[in-house]
C-alpha cells in the first residue's frame, strides 16, 4: 500500500514538474515578444505585464518583478495626475 502512495506521490510530483515547464516557456515567449514589441510595433506595455502574470502563477521571482512593475507604473499615474493640474 505505501508504494501505491509513493507513486502517487511521483506523479503529481512530475505533473507540477511538468506544468511548472509549461509554465516557464509560456511565459517566457511572452515576455520575449514583448521584448521584440518594443522595436517593432505593438503593444508592449501589455504583453511584457501580461508574461509575467503567467510567470508569476508559479515563480516568486516573477510574482516581487509583476508587483514592483504595479507599485512604479501606480506611482507614475499619480504623478501624471498632479502634474496634469499645474499648468
């Protein structure tokens, strides 16, 4: 019966291994062609956040990256609104 577990145990163990993978590549090509976008025409602003939210579902380091992005890009629109009253 404890091998069954232990099997069990493996599996999932490989199937987070796996999805952790996916995952990774995923987000990773976005962020690249958010990379590229900035050269070439496109959105970038959007895709390059957007790869790390899916990096971020899996990787602590992705999830401080996607959070110090929101804290910067919150900060800029406050600015941005403080300067718009003075003219």
């Amino acid at each position: 019966m404890a091998t069954i577990r232990r099997g069990g145990q493996m599996a999932r163990g490989a199937l987070r291994q796996a999805r952790r993978l996916v995952v990774l590549v995923t987000g990773l090509t976005v962020v690249a062609v958010g990379a590229a976008m900035i050269v070439l025409p496109g959105p970038a602003v959007v895709v390059i956040p957007l790869g790390l939210a899916i990096l971020a579902t899996e990787f602590m380091w992705a999830r401080r990256l996607l959070d110090n992005m929101k804290a910067r890009a919150r900060h800029l629109v406050r600015k941005s609104k403080r300067d718009d009253g003075v003219q």
